[in-house]
C-alpha cells in the first residue's frame, strides 16, 4: 500500500495505535499459569473494544485472534491449552484490521525468572529492528534492509532466519514488497515515499531457518534454539519514516 491522502495516514495511525495499545496489555498481563488461549482472548477483546478484528482471522482462518509462540516456537503459534512457564520466552504478534486499514507489530519477552541470555536476544533484537527503522527513507534500496539485518546479527553473535521476512501491509496482512532478512545484491527495487511496509528482524541463538509444525501454523527453529522478533509497521517518508505502531 501507499498511504497518498491525509485519510489514508489518519486510518493507520488508528489501527496502528489499536495494535500497539493491545499488544501492549498483553505483555503486561502475561504471566506464568495463564494459558495461551487465555492471553489470546484478552487481546481479542481489546481488539473488538476499539473496533477492530484480528485480521489474519478473517484472511487466512487463524484459529486465534493473535498469534502466541514460546521458546522454539519462533511465530504463528496457535493459542490454546498450553500453559505459559515460568522462565519462557514469549512472541506476542497482533495484526488487526479497522475500516479497511492493517497494522502488524510483535514483541518477544521472557517471563520471570530473567537469563541474561534471553534478555539480551530480546533487546538486541528491539536494537536492531530501530536502527533499521531510523535509516529508511524515501530512495533508499529495499536490499539494505536485509544487509543491515545480517550487519547487526554478526556484531550481536546471533544468527538471522532467513525465511521470515518483512513486508508490505496497510490494506492486507501480506502485501507487496516482500522484504528478505539476507542481503540480495540484485534486488533494485526502491523504497518510495508513502509505502507502507514492517520491519521484523527474528535473530536465532542457533538456527537460521524454521520448520512448520503438522498443526500447518507453527514455525520452530530445529534445534531446539530460540529466536526473538520485534516488529513496526511504518509509512516511509523522504526524510524519518512515520512508526505507526505506537499507543
């Protein structure tokens, strides 16, 4: 999408505001014991509090209003009976739909007690996917997002999953372009003022790539390792992007 009109950034300012309150309370009210089916039905409801629905639920038939993975599970997690540990690694995603407009945005937070290890993944990630953020701009090429990523991830000491990428949004959950996590040096294609479009670096301990579960949703790393995602959604300008993914 390109967000040409006043209307159009007013509309995902709104939703983007939406998600970000809901994904927001989520993290604040997640703790050990509650169920994933739990946690997901509360983000359900603020979601429909502020008049909007989960919109992977209405595209595709995600069986949950937002998508809860933990530990290995690195996205599209089902919500559901499992209990959340103390000690877990946490991926919350909300993508949500209101009047016609998406935002998408996903945060990973360990549950207490706290490792050093997973709290530095964690906001390593969030590093990374803000200084990413902080260098686009209407001209730049769609590729150094990818190298930028793959920059970032050798001078944490994390590895990049290569097949979970950034993306289009604003009118749909998936729209074009796509954006590689790797550096392509043939892609030419250029960002363009008003495109609408995430940043979602996942940054594995271990592997570089997951594997679908036999649910058809979930996505896991191979070996058991962990990975964490942060996520925006955000209008490219000629000079800082908007973030549109804040409450």
């Amino acid at each position: 999408m390109t967000a040409d009109t006043q209307k159009d950034i007013d509309g995902l300012k709104e939703i983007g505001r939406i998600v970000a309150i809901t994904l927001n309370e989520m993290k604040r009210q997640a703790e050990a014991g509650m169920t994933t089916r739990e946690l997901d039905e509360l983000g359900g409801q603020l979601l429909k509090s502020h008049g909007a629905f989960s919109a992977p639920k209405k595209a595709f038939q995600f069986p949950g209003h937002t998508c809860i993975s933990i530990n290995n599970e690195v996205a599209h997690g089902i919500p559901g009976s499992r209990r959340i540990e103390p000690g877990d690694l946490v991926n919350v995603d909300v993508c949500a739909e209101k009047d016609g407009y998406v935002a998408d945005t996903g945060t990973s937070f360990q549950i207490a007690p706290y490792s050093e290890e997973i709290q530095r993944l964690c906001s390593f990630t969030h590093e990374t996917m803000m200084k990413v953020i902080s260098s686009l701009k209407h001209g730049v090429k769609v590729n150094q997002i990818g190298k930028m990523f793959e920059q970032q991830a050798k001078l944490g000491g994390y590895q990049i999953i290569g097949d979970l990428c950034s993306h289009g949004v604003g009118r749909a959950v998936h729209e074009w372009p796509q954006i590689s996590p790797l550096y392509n040096k043939r892609d030419k294609r250029v960002l363009r003022e008003g495109l609408v479009i995430t940043i979602e670096p996942f940054l594995s301990t271990g592997a570089d790539y997951v594997v679908q579960q036999a649910d058809g949703w979930t996505l896991c790393t191979p070996d058991n390792s962990v990975a964490a995602q942060h996520e925006h959604t955000i209008i490219i300008t000629k000079e800082a992007p908007i973030i549109l993914t804040v409450a």
